[in-house]
C-alpha cells in the first residue's frame, strides 16, 4: 500500500508516452502545440488604418487638408498623397506609403472636402498598422508547449496557419467488470445495477479533451476479461479497468493484467474513497485498475487519471489544488487520506452529505473534493482546509 503522495509520483514517473499529430484549427481546442509555430506571412500584410478618420502626413498636421481620396476595409487604392492632402480611411483600411499618421475623424473639423485637425495628442505613426506588426514573417510566431485556447486559435487563424502539429489525446479503452452490471436503457434483473462507470468515466474523458474511447464489458471471469485487456492494450494508449480490482473471490483484474505482462507499479493507496487502486504499464501503454464503486472510481479519476492524461497530452494540470475555509467538523481516523464531496463557494467549503463511495447523489452536486491529510484525526469548522477543485 502506498501513499498518495507515492502513488502520484509514481504515475508521473511512468505515464509520460506522448504522440503528436497533425489537426486543423477547429479539432486543436484545448490541445498543446507540439512545435514552433513560424510564420508565413506579414501580419498585417499591408499598412492599415485603425480608426475611421483621415490619413495624413504628419509634418503636415498644423494645415488645412483637401481629402482627395477614400480607402475602405478590403478595397485597393493607387491614390498617392501629396503635401497638403488627408484621405479619408476607415478602420482596417490599407493606407498610402506616404501616410504616416491616422487622425480620428472625431478629432477633425470638416468643411467639405477640406479638414482642420483638432487632436492635441496627435502623435507621428498614430492609429497606423504597420505591416507585420503582429506577426512577422519567418519568426516565431506561437512557442511549443503553448495550450490552444479559443484566443490562441484565434490567433493562428488570423495569421493564416491552418494546421498545426499538436500532443494528441492518448487512444482510451474502458473495461468495467461485473456479472452484475446492466446496460442503462434496459430493464433491470434482481440483483443487477446499472452501469454508470462507463457513462461517467467517458464524459470525464471528453470533458478532458479525449473524443474516441473504447467501452468493454468483461463478465467476472478471468479467461473472458484476460481476452478482452489484451485487445484492449494493443490498441490503447491508456486502459481503465473498472471493478474487480479489490481482493473478493471474484477481482480478476490485477491477475488478469499480470497474465497479460502489465508492470504492476501499485496496488492499493491509503486514501478513502479509493484504496484498492492499481496502476501498472505494458511498454508505453498505462493502466488503472479503478474500484468498482463508482464515487470511489471518479475520485481515483480526478486523482490519478487525469493528471496522466494531462501529462500524454503535455499541458498544465487540469485540475486545480486550492485552500478553502472548512464550515463544519469533519472527523476521521488517522491512516487514510480523505477526499470528501463538497461544495465550494467565496473561500468556504461545506462538505456534503452521502459520503458513501457506492453513492454519486452528491458528487452530482459537488464542485471540489476536500482534502483530509492521512495522518489527521479530522478537521473543525474555521479550518483553512485543502480543496481539489473539480474540472
Ligand atoms: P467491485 O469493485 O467489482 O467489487 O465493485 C464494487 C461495487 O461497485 C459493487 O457494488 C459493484 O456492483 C459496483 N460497480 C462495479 N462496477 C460498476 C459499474 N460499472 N457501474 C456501477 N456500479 C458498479
Ligand atoms: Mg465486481
């Protein structure tokens, strides 16, 4: 049995496969860039107004001004512009090479075709996009490791980077076991439960950036769930065995996965819920063994699961360790680490009720876990406490 703190660092140790793949913009949300990104072209690839108003010399204005032109967002023009004259130009419009100033059409008193400038900030090169000023040609333009957000993609849109090479999400199979588990959507038998590991552990999964998962049922037979994990690990980066991995008559799981050459690195962890977790490798490939119980599987998801995947994927943890003031007493015992539901709110954390690791009433209301440390005997209200907030 190990500690928590043991049982990260040994998963960080050992799930460290990373993939890169080629993606266009819009399946890269979220992702991590696997390269440089350099780029193609000038950024803006001409001079452009930033403001609706009129182009001009700067040495120039101090006079009165005859517009001898217009230039419009999207539309060329030859006009040059000689000594005493303004264009008038709107925002993103290009501008002539002999303007080096855009004055706010706000900021000029106008008499037909002529203008009086009115702007005591006026200064040279104002309002004036220069030509690749937000990414220049042949430069660094986004660095490796940068995490794609809506602005990041936004921005290689915009100067013109259509694809790109990114960390790609590792390729996951579930296997939850059980004789007794049932298909939600069909009738229950005496005795059966519906499976809700796989319902809940997928969309954990896309929530986490990862969209194709494969979803087994191994029946609590050995020779079955042996045939399925070794399919299972040829064709995933990341295996999650659910159930039968603690020590009744019928968890096959951790023999089945050392039938199947898996690497144990762990089995169990002194945490509630949770402890009979079990984390080993086959080459590059990672596998859990989660509880059963589907609280206790979550848990073990947001703990040690998530943080794998983040690291496959080479971006910063997905989920966040913050403190909170406790509102009530919590008691325990020493020896186990305690990840309580809860639910956070303004820097105060009130644990919830059904605690029970079969139960998910109110994990479907919590929005952090609290952290009880393994050698604490329980925590009281005013307690500044640690929180895991849940993605
Ligand atoms: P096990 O870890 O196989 O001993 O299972 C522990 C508890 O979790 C039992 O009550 C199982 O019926 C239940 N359980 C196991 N797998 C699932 C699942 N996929 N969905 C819901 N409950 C499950
Ligand atoms: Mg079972």
């Amino acid at each position: 049995m190990v500690s928590v703190s043991e049982a990260k660092a040994i998963i960080k140790k050992h799930a460290h496969f990373v993939r890169t793949g080629i993606k266009t913009l819009s399946e890269s949300l979220g992702y991590t860039v696997a390269e440089q990104i350099i780029s193609k072209y000038d950024i803006p690839g001409f001079r452009q107004s930033s403001m609706d108003g009129y182009a001009l010399k700067f040495e120039d204005h101090n006079n009165r001004l005859e517009i001898v032109g217009e230039m419009r967002a999207g539309k060329q023009s030859d006009v040059t512009l000689l000594s005493g004259q303004a264009m008038r130009v709107f925002t993103g419009a290009p501008i002539p090479t002999a303007v080096d100033t855009v004055v706010m059409q706000e900021r000029v008193y106008r008499e037909g075709d002529w203008i009086t400038v009115a702007d005591e900030q006026l200064t040279l090169g104002m309002h004036v996009r220069e030509k690749g000023s937000e990414a220049t040609k042949g430069t660094l333009a986004l660095a490796q490791g940068t995490v794609l957000t809506p602005a990041a993609l936004g921005f290689l849109a915009g100067i013109g980077c259509e694809k790109l090479l990114i960390f790609e999400p590792p390729k996951v199979a579930i296997i939850v076991t059980g004789d007794e588990l049932q298909e939600v959507g069909q009738p229950l038998s005496f005795g059966q439960v519906y499976d809700s590991n796989s319902i809940q552990l997928r969309a954990a999964l896309q929530k986490a950036g990862i969209e194709t998962v494969q979803v087994f049922h191994a029946t609590d037979d050995p020779a079955a769930l042996e045939k399925i994990l070794g399919q299972a690990l040829l064709a995933s980066d990341l295996v999650l065995l659910v159930g039968g991995v603690s020590v009744g008559d019928y968890d096959f799981v951790v023999q089945s996965a050392l039938a199947q050459s898996v690497r144990p690195h762990f089995h169990k962890v002194k945490q509630k819920p949770g402890k009979p977790l079990f984390f080993g490798t086959k080459d590059e490939t990672v596998v859990f063994g989660l509880p059963g119980n589907p609280s206790s599987a979550l848990t073990c998801f947001y703990l040690y699961v998530l943080p794998a995947i983040d690291r496959m994927m080479q971006r910063a943890d997905s989920v966040c360790y913050s403190k909170a003031v406790t509102t009530v007493d919590y008691p325990k015992n020493s020896g186990l680490t305690h990840f309580i539901k809860a639910h956070l709110m303004d820097g105060k954390v009130l644990p919830l009720h059904a605690q029970e690791s079969y139960r998910l009433q109110s994990y479907a209301q919590a929005n952090c876990l609290l952290v009880i440390p393994e050698e604490s005997t329980g925590i009281v209200a005013g307690e500044e406490v640690q929180v895991i907030v849940l993605p």
